[in-house]
C-alpha cells in the first residue's frame, strides 16, 4: 500500500516543480521580449531654450524614445522634444546621434525625430515593432524601458492596471485625445517617451506621465494613437 505521506510530498514535489518551471517560462519570456526592443531604445537629450529671470537661457533635459524603423525615425514624447533647441540621442551601443525634430503633436504629447545617420555612417539601424494596443488585456505583463532620472536602458515590470484611464489637463500636460494604460511599472521624470512592451517583444504604448507621490501609477499613450500621428507627422513632412 502506497504511504498517504509519500503521495502528499509527491504532490507538493510536482506542484513546486510546476511553479518553478512556469517562473523559468516566465523570465525567458521577458528576457526575449527585452532583448529584441533594447537595441532600439534611445537616450534623448534636448537643449532647450528657455526663459529665466528674463535671459534667454539653455537647459538639457532627459528623455527617452525608441526607434521605429530602419531610416531612423525614433519615436518619443512632445513634452520631451517640443522646443528642443538640437537633440543629442545615445543608442543602446552607446553611440550618440544628432536627431532633428520632424513633427510634434502637443494634443496627445506625441513626436516624432529623425537620426542623422550620415554622422556614424549607418545605413540602417536596429528598431522595434509595434503591437495592437486595442488588443491588451487589463492583468497583462508589460515592461517599461528607458532613462529614469537619467539612468538610461533602466528596465521595470508591471501589469496593466486599466485601459481606459481619462486626465484633465494638468499644467503643461495637455493631451486631452487620450485614453491612457495604466500600468504598475515604475514610469519616473526620463522614462517620458520610452516605450512599453508586452511579452512578445512589440510596442504597446509610449510611456509618459506618472502621479507624483502615487505608488506604482504610472502612464502610457497607447501606442495604436501613436500609429496615426505618426502617420500624419510623416505624411506632411513628405509634402514639404
């Protein structure tokens, strides 16, 4: 007769097991997932000019961004990039590559930036794919990538915490056409721009704003709303 006390720890035995086989399934997930966006990330660092006690003055702020396609296009945040004076953007292989600005849209705090490639004699670059952001679901798994108060190709995790979260406007962050993803990823000051990826190792949304002294909240513009701006912003440059 079979000991009852050996089929309980059998159990327990195939039980853990199971855990730490999903756990492992679950960290190869997001290591490929992180290893096919990280090449296309980008620390942004515009001068800006500003007004000062009067004076003229130029500022260097920090941001992030994410490349979207072979020519160089980089995809970021208006807030980060609007009156930028000359962008400086470091690649994931620490290169750094003058950008210029292409087209801004303050009313979803979207932009979109050209490298100069000519400057590294690159003939293409690596990018990331974008996802489906109509597609998630609230408890998914997604990462944020970027520069957290400068400390570029910083990664965090989280969840999705609701699809369908609505700002007043707030001081400068006025994007009243979007529906943001909320996510528990840690998003601070220079993760703006940054992109937020699922398992698959696709964009789904350009991290953007988090609520000062709340824990865990932090925001995304979905990235099919980036999709069409960028869409727009290309279009009328090609007409000029």
């Amino acid at each position: 007769m079979i000991n009852k006390f050996c089929i309980f720890n059998f159990s327990i035995f195939i039980l853990l097991s199971g855990n730490l086989i999903a756990q492992k399934n679950l960290q190869s997930e997001m290591l490929t997932a992180k290893n096919k966006v990280l090449p296309a990330l980008v620390h942004i660092e515009p001068i800006k000019e500003v007004f000062s006690s009067g004076k003229r003055v130029k500022v260097q702020v920090t941001g992030s961004g994410v490349i979207f396609s072979p020519e160089g296009y980089v995809l970021t945040n208006n807030h980060v990039a609007e009156k930028a004076h000359n962008v400086k953007c470091t690649l994931a292989n620490r290169d750094e590559v003058p950008a210029e600005v292409v087209g801004l849209d303050a009313l979803t705090d979207l932009a979109v930036l050209k490298l100069d490639l000519s400057k590294k004699d690159y003939k293409t670059v690596d990018f990331a794919e974008f996802g489906d952001s109509d597609k998630l679901e609230v408890g998914e798994i997604v990462m944020a990538l970027g520069s957290p108060l400068g400390l570029s190709r910083s990664l965090s995790m989280g969840v999705i915490s609701s699809l369908d979260r609505y700002f007043e406007d707030q001081g400068e962050m006025v994007s009243p056409f979007n529906l943001w993803i909320q996510t528990d990823a840690a998003i601070n000051p220079g993760n703006s721009g940054g992109p937020l990826i699922n398992l698959q190792g696709e964009i789904i949304g350009v991290n953007a704003r988090a609520i000062i002294f709340g824990e865990n909240l932090g925001f995304a513009i979905p990235i099919n709303t980036a999709k069409l701006v960028i869409e727009r912003i290309l279009i009328e440059t090609s007409r000029n």
